[in-house]
C-alpha cells in the first residue's frame, strides 16, 4: 500500500487533524484520480490517548477517513507532539524508549490503527532508534529491552483480541543510537519478529552512505522483517565547498539536519548543517538529513538521493511492505509551493512510477 504521511500538516488534536484529511487528503485522491488512497496518519500522544479513551472520538476519525476515501495500514508513532514548533531540534527524539511514555503512545497508536484496519487486516507503526545517542548508559539500555519486550507482549494481546497484526518498526537515523541499519539489526536480535522489525528510510539510508542493496541483503540475512519503508531523499552535494551558498538556504531553525562527508577514511559526522561548514573539512561530498520532495528536479549543485530510494524498492521482495512518502519537510523548503495538494500528488505519481518500474533482483 503506498500512501503519504500526514507529519506534514501540524495538526494535533481531533478537530485539526480531520480539517487536514479535508483539506488536504480528499483532494490528493481526487488530484491524482483515484477512488482511494493511503494516508499513514501521525497522531500526537494526547490524541492517540483520547482516541482511545473516548469510542465517539475514534468513531469521527474512522468516518473522515472512510468519508475522504483513504485507507490506513500505517502510523508515524516517532515524533511525540510538537513536531511542528518553532524550534523542534533533538526534541523529537524524546520522549526516548526508556521513558514509559514512549511505551504507552506506541501502544495507544496501535490500539487505534487496529481499530481503523479491516477485519483479518494487519498494520505497521514506526518509531524512532531508542533516542539520541546521548544521554544514555547501561541502566537505559536495560530499561529500553524491557520496554521492547512489553511491546511485543502488547502486541500480541492486540492480535489475540482484535485478529489485528500490528508490526512496529525500528527507524534508524544518523546520529541517534542506532544509527544504520546495521545499529538497529543488531539491536533487534531476541526481540520478537512476528512484531518488531525495521522501518527503512531511504533519506535516512542514503545520508550513511551505505549501499542500499546491500543493506536490504543483509537486513534479509538477518531475519529481520522490514515493516515499512518510508520513501524519502536526502540531499547531495559533490563539492559543499563551492556549493555553500546554495547549501545554506537548507539550513533553516526547526529541524536537525544530520551531515555526513564521504572521505577515504571513512564517513565523517556532523549533527547539523549550520555546524558543519566548521566541523567538516568539505574535501568529499556531503550528504544532508532535509527530506526533499521526490520528484524534485536538481538545481545547481544539489540534487536528491532518489537514486537510493529506487534501488532500495528494487532490492525489497514481494509483497512489499507498506509504503509511506515522508516528506514533512514543505513548508520550510527555501521556495515552498503555491499549493501543497499538488505537491503531495506529484509525489505519490512519481514513488508509483518507481514502483512500477522496480527490477527484482
């Protein structure tokens, strides 16, 4: 199932949320001339709580999504609330998965996607790499594994009541405890597979400078199952040096905007744009965490990773897993669109020609 995911619009309570389905989602699907479409939903805790709380509430977001013709098989459960603050920074890494918190939205969002998926459907959740990689320390570590095993217990409760599998993937990302791909596979070795996996990035997959095809290898060697992948690009630049002022139009205050350098050595780490011309010598391409649109053409000296993206569709086996276009990025792009609807369409018309064209290995 492909669908877009609903962390663009700042929504977080009920009646913003349902505003944003009408305004934006219903007319994606008409834009794009399809009787239904997906819409992997982000909902803030205090939502996803009260929508648990109050059967009329999650009756009103079952009939809006039904009323404008989506479907839902995926949430975003990684950012908690605030994500589109003024200043969001390492904040969406909190609360992390050593904090309780973290545990009862993951499982609120899982009790209201059971909810929303058909009889016998089956569903995935992504969430964020345990935190940011500081603070952290054994007695963290240790709490973070408990918490995943009543995760999974949760889980498991869920389906025996509801006949609904829910999947929650792991989403590694640069600069977070589990960094790579490699971080989360590991981690996730003893962890139950029949419901916690990986949730793929391809921006995220893309900035590590890994090889995308090799990773899907080695994740697939691993037994570890991907849950969701969420299609998105990074943007790369052969020489930040003489693309600086291209660059810093990117370097705007409410999101972190990891930087990696590809170098002989090895890949060099900055934890976000506006720092890196000081900590990155700029002798090697760099690659950015700004999630830009897929379909975007390159200007200049940037262009986007999209090319990491087609080759992580085409190294994935059938049936896929759920596909979710993550580009929460549009309104603070240095030339936003005129319309957001079109921009959404033209999206999932573009991730929908890649899947078309994907070569199975």
């Amino acid at each position: 199932m492909l669908s877009y995911c609903t962390n663009v619009h700042p929504a977080e309570d009920l009646d913003g949320v349902c505003a944003q389905l009408a305004r934006y989602a219903g007319p994606v699907r008409a834009a794009l001339g399809e009787q239904e479409i997906g819409a992997g939903l982000w909902l803030a805790a205090d939502l996803a709580a009260r929508l648990v709380a109050e059967p009329a509430a999650l009756h009103r977001l079952k009939s809006e999504v039904a009323d404008r013709g989506l479907r839902v098989v995926t949430l975003n459960a990684f950012p908690h609330h605030g994500f589109h603050d003024p200043v969001v920074k390492h904040r969406v890494y909190r609360p992390s998965w050593a904090d309780p918190e973290r545990l009862r939205y993951t499982l609120d969002c899982a009790e209201v996607l059971a909810a929303l998926l058909p009889d016998g459907g089956s569903g995935s959740i992504s969430t964020l790499p345990l935190g940011w990689r500081v603070p952290w320390g054994a007695a963290e570590e240790g709490v973070a594994r408990r918490r995943f095993d009543e995760l999974a217990a949760g889980l498991r409760a869920l389906e025996e009541r509801t006949g609904k599998r829910i999947r929650v993937g792991i989403e590694p990302e640069p600069g977070c405890l589990l960094d790579t791909a490699a971080d989360a596979v590991a981690w996730l070795r003893g962890c139950d597979p029949n419901y916690l996996g990986l949730c793929l990035d391809t921006c995220h997959l893309a900035v590590s400078f890994a090889d995308p095809v090799g990773t899907v290898r080695e994740i697939r060697a691993a037994g570890v199952e991907v849950v969701k992948v969420q299609a998105s690009a990074a943007l790369h630049v052969d020489d930040p040096v003489a693309a600086r002022a291209e660059l810093a139009r990117y370097a705007e205050p409410r999101y972190l905007h990891q930087v990696r350098e590809r170098a002989p050595e090895g890949v060099r780490a900055c934890d976000d744009l506006p720092e890196a011309w000081d900590e990155l010598p700029g002798g090697g391409p760099w690659r950015v965490h700004f999630h830009v649109p897929l379909h975007w053409r390159a200007t200049g000296a940037l262009r986007p990773t999209t090319d990491v993206l087609r080759a992580a569709l085409g190294a994935l086996p059938d049936p896929l897993p759920p596909i979710e276009v993550e580009t929460y990025t549009w309104s603070v792009l240095p030339d936003p669109p005129d319309d957001l609807v079109d921009g959404i369409a033209a999206e999932l018309a573009f991730t929908r020609e890649l899947l078309d064209a994907r070569e199975l290995p």
